[in-house]
C-alpha cells in the first residue's frame, strides 16, 4: 500500500517537474521554431506547431542584412574579456574578505551588493556622458569595461561564498608547511576553489553575454555585440518575428552550447559548494 | 634543537582577555601536555606559539630567539589539527610532500624522505590514495607523517586523537610517545583527556581560565597538586574535598583526599562514617559512593572486589600521609 503511494507520488512529482521543465523551456523552443517559418507563417493565427514550411531564409537574410560573425566576435571578446578581468580582481579581494576579514567585512560586501539594487538606468546619462568625453563610445574597451564593473560585486559575492566553505584548517596547515601567501593561493586554495571559480565563470559569462542594457545604449556598430544585433530587428520598419526569432536563436546558440556542456560543473557549483 | 620558552604571554580577542600571562619553559626533547576544561584557552596558547594568532603581550622564545613577529612559515614548527586538515586535492605522497616541496628539497630526497616517513607509519600502501579514500585512524597517520617529514624544532598537537574511537586512541597514543622518543623532537600536546596527559607527558601544564595553574610531571601533579584546581583536574575519580570542622583540626579550609587513599572498612571503628549510596563493580576495581553525612559524598576506590552493596555502612580511613591541605585562597599547604 504505501509503497503504490510513493510510486504514484513519483510519477506524480516527475510528470509536474517535466511539465514546469517544458513551460520553462517553451519560449526557447517557441523561438527556434519561428525562426524556420516565413514571416506570415510566423504570426499566423491560430499558430501551426510544426506542420508548416520550414525553410531556412531567415538565416540567410539575417546574415545578409547585419554581419553576424562581426557581432559574435564583439560579444565572445566582451563577455571573456570583462569577465576575466572581473575575476582577476575579485579572487584576491574575495579570498581576504573570507580569510582575514575584519569588523567591516560584512559591511563591505552589503555595500558591494547595494550597488546592484540601484536600477542602471539611475546613472545611464552621467555614464554616457563620461564615455563620449573620453571616448569609449562604441569601443569594446568601454563595454568591456562597464560590464566588468557592473558583475564585480555579484562575482565577488559568489567567489566570498565559495572561499568561506574552504576550512581555515587546510590553509593554516599550508602556512605551518611553509608556503607563503602567494604559493598557498597557488598550490592549496585555488585547487580546492576550482569548482567554485569554474561555476562563477561560466555564471558571469552567461550574464555579461545577455547583458542588454549597457550594451545596447553604449554601442551601434564597431564594438556592438549580439545584444545589438538582436535589437535591430525590432526596428520602427517594422517587426519581423521570423527574422528576430533567427538572430536571436543565432545570439544564443553558442551561450546554450557552452551551458550545455558544462551544465553539470554549473550545478554542483552551485548547489553543493567548493568542496565537499 | 626545539627549546620554547614563554614570557608573560598574552592574547585578547578584542575586549576578551583569553590568555592571562603564560610563563613556560619546554626543555629541548621533552613532551609536553597542556591540559584543561573545554575554553580554557589551549587551543589559543598553541595557535600563539604556532604563530597562527598573534600574541598581544610577551615573547615567545623559540631556542633563545623571540618569533612574535616571525610568521608561522618561518618558526619552523610542525602541527597537527583535530581534524587533520589535510590538502583533499592531493595524494598521501603529496600530503607528506607539501612541505619539503616548500622548503625547496630536492625531488629525489622528498621521494626518500616521504618514503621512509610512510614505512615508519605503516603508509606505504596508501601512498596514492586521496584523503577521502582513507579512514580516520590512516588520515590521522597522515597528518603526523606530514608533521614529522620536515624534521621541525617542535610538533604541536592539537588534540589529534579525539576524533577516533577508543581503541585507536590508545595504539595512536602508544605510537606517537614512541615516536617521539625515537626522534627527540620536543612535542606540545593539547589534550582535556588526563589520561592522555598523564601517560603521554614528561611534564604537564595545567591550565584554567587562561592562566597556567601549575607546571610539573605527572607525578608530581598527582602528589603535590598546586591548589584546590590542579588537585580535583588531575586523578579519576576526582578528589574527595571536606571542608568545616574536620579541616579546621588539620589547621587547613580545605582538605583534599584521592578515592584510592582512602581505606574502606566495614562498620569500622575510626575515620569518617557513612552508607553506600551506590557501588560500582568492575572487577579490577570497586568505586564507592559514600554518603558521609556532615563530609558530603565521598568517592572511594578499593583494587579489587569488594562485597559492598548500597546501604551498607562503612567508615573510610584517609591515610594520614596522603591527605592534601589548602588555605583559604585554595593554595596548597605544603608542611
Ligand atoms: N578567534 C576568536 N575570537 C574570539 N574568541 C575566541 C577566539 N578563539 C577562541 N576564543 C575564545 O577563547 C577561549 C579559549 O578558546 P580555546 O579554543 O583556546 O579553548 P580550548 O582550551 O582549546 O577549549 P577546547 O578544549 O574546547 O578545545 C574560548 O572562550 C573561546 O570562546
Ligand atoms: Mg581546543
């Protein structure tokens, strides 16, 4: 008897887990299918699922009208550079909050976080104005720059929380071993971080590759990303549902691709910690 | 050499006064237990001398040289954590290895070196292994094999055994005296097991709330206690006090008698009169729960089996020469 309940309550749990697992999922594949369909097709009332005319021209149009191998490449140099910057600099500042913190620790990293609760828009003018006086406009520099700025405090807040899990202990007996600082970050610390450090990675990548905001208002052409390439096919022209379904699909296809692959040292990074 | 010597050591943990003045000379080779309640500040007085805390007051003194300001890298100590703290990326080799890899030593001699370490703790087999593939009792010998490998002026235990169980805690503590024996490093020992230090030490160091009650070997612990505390932390079962009348005529406040001093008689005729409230057999042993009415409950201990059951009235006869006096500050009286 109780057994048949759990059995039920399993098929039950699955059943729903799938369900919320394809809800979640259903705009993507939403997404993907429209980007084979033609235009008409594309916001045709009642929409056709999967019988209907499946051609790849979106794709070829999209490439056609804006370089998509030029935008990728802006975004795959600002989302890497920005996030390897910000984790050069978060790691040593993060590995002191959690190993020699002091009274102000906590207030430190609260200060840090607050940062993300001002909406960004609050401070778009001033930070556009400072852009065109020294003229990062449009510059990856300039992205690189603000998004790295803009993820530091969420990189060093995970990175903080990965440090804290590592046990005092092992990096103590680093010290009575001899090692200094310096090889102790090397030899002991970054070993057992590395799935904390691996997942911060890819988290911040997969941030500062949607990133939207900054991207769009501080870049048109030489140094916009795909964000930039998505939006132009939202034009006052008009809206080409096929043609948008296609840049983005072809905006997120590399991102998905990588998140696939390291799906799993994404999870257990985020789920069971650094080390254990 | 490892000769340490404390002067006037003191730590604060902000407003929190921990360690109130330690004076300590550890000679060259000897063993040494620091012993005491839980929060007594053993921990702190270790991890001061290890240099993982700074003192706040005094020197200590590593052969002659003061290392308050020599980072724990540089004193060339070696220490062992209760809970091993081993590297879990690396092997057992690398475990043993870390060390002497610090210390720029050569790849042959580090190969040599952890080798011969391995033998020594049974830990040739293991050699390859990782930490989490190991049990308690093997990650134990790790951590002291990668103490010993670098031939330090002096190993610093803190409490290492206490997370084995009973049996293993005996043969670790037979094996580490021995090993320290053989090699003549001078070891400090942190332990809340008497036992532990009662076996273990050349001299123990009783400490209580951050001071160091009394310096001295075991025996002389257990004969010549300092004062009422070092008197009822040292000796199982604990010391049977009376205080009034009956110390008053021994011209003390105090008077402090251990359970095996006192001899049991059975409605005897002198000494100190009362009924067993609970008797405990082992066979080797009989502890007795005496309750003596005016002197409280007292603890005796007779070797052997006695045929006693709760009710019986029996008199307890202190020997005269073993009864311990202390005045009014609780210091002991020494005639
Ligand atoms: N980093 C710290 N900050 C503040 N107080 C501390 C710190 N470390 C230890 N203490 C305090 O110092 C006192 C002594 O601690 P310590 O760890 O030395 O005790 P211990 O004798 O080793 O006890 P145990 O037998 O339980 O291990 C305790 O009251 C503890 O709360
Ligand atoms: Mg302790």
């Amino acid at each position: 008897m109780a057994r048949m309940v759990t059995t039920r309550n399993k098929v039950i749990s699955t059943t729903a887990a799938w369900l919320v697992g394809f809800l979640i999922f259903f705009p993507i594949l939403w997404m993907v299918l429209a980007s084979f369909k033609t235009e008409l097709e594309a916001f045709a009332i009642p929409p056709s699922f999967l019988f209907f005319h499946w051609t790849t021209e979106n794709y070829v149009t999209v490439q056609e009208r804006s370089d998509y191998f030029h935008h990728a490449l802006n975004s795959i140099i600002i989302a890497g550079g920005s996030t390897l910057i910000a984790m050069l600099i978060a790691i040593p500042a993060a590995w002191s909050m959690a190993f020699s913190p002091t009274k102000r620790t906590k207030d430190v990293l609260l200060w840090m976080l607050s940062t993300k609760m001002m909406p960004p828009v609050g401070v778009l003018v001033p930070i556009y104005l400072i852009f065109r006086s020294v003229g990062l406009l449009d510059t990856r520099a300039g992205l690189i720059f603000i998004l790295c700025l803009g993820n530091l405090p969420i990189v060093i807040w995970m990175l903080f929380t990965y440090f804290k899990e590592i046990p005092k202990d092992i990096l103590e007996a680093a010290r009575m071993d001899g090692a200094t600082i310096g090889r102790e970050l090397i030899y002991v610390l970054t070993p057992m971080a590395v799935p904390g450090l691996a997942s911060t990675l890819l988290l911040n990548l997969i941030l500062a590759w949607n990133e939207a905001f900054w991207t769009l208002n501080l870049s048109t052409l030489e140094a916009a990303p795909l964000t930039v390439f998505i939006a132009s096919y939202s034009s006052p022209e008009g809206l080409f549902w096929a043609k948008l379904s296609a840049a983005s699909t072809l905006a997120i296809a590399p991102i998905l691709v990588l998140g696939w692959f390291s799906q799993r040292q994404l999870v257990r990074g985020l789920t069971f910690g650094a080390v254990k | 050499m490892g000769q340490i010597t404390l002067q006037g050591v003191q730590k604060s943990f902000g407003p929190v006064h921990i360690i109130k003045g330690a004076d300590l000379e550890i000679a060259d080779g000897s063993f040494v237990v620091f012993v005491g309640p839980s929060g007594c500040g053993k921990t702190t007085l270790l991890r001061l001398i290890a240099g993982l805390e700074d003192v706040t007051g005094g020197a200590i003194l590593i052969d002659g040289r003061n290392v308050v300001d020599v980072p724990p890298a540089k004193r060339g100590l070696s220490m062992v954590f209760q809970s091993y703290a081993l590297y879990p990326h690396m092997s057992v080799r690398g475990n043993i290895a870390f060390g002497l890899k610090m210390a720029g030593v050569t790849r042959d001699e580090i190969n040599r070196k952890v080798e011969a370490a391995a033998a020594t703790l049974n830990l040739t087999p293991y050699l390859e292994r990782k930490p989490r593939e190991l049990s308690g009792g093997q990650r134990q010998r790790v951590a002291i094999g990668r103490a010993i490998v670098r031939e330090p002026k002096a190993f610093l235990f803190d409490e290492p055994l206490s997370n084995l169980d009973a049996a293993l805690r005996v043969q670790m503590r037979l094996e580490v005296t021995r090993l320290q024996k053989q090699l003549g490093t001078t070891a400090i020992y942190v332990t809340h097991d008497q036992v532990e230090a009662m076996t273990m030490a050349d001299k123990i160091a009783v400490l209580n709330g951050g001071k160091i009650e009394q310096y001295g070997s075991p025996l002389e612990l257990y004969e010549k206690p300092a004062n009422l505390f070092v008197a009822g932390f040292i000796g199982s079962p604990k010391m049977n006090f009376v205080t009034g009348e009956l110390a008053k005529q021994q011209g003390a406040t105090t008077i402090g008698v251990r359970p095996e001093h006192l001899k049991v008689e059975r409605n005897g005729q002198g000494g100190w009169h009362g009924t067993v409230s609970v008797a405990e057999h082992l066979g080797s042993d009989t502890f007795l729960y005496v309750d003596a009415g005016p002197q409280g409950v007292l603890t005796a201990r007779y070797i052997g089996e006695l045929d006693l059951h709760p009710g019986d009235k029996v008199s307890l006869i202190p020997e005269p020469a073993r009864i311990h006096r202390f005045d009014d500050s609780g210091k002991s009286i020494r005639a």
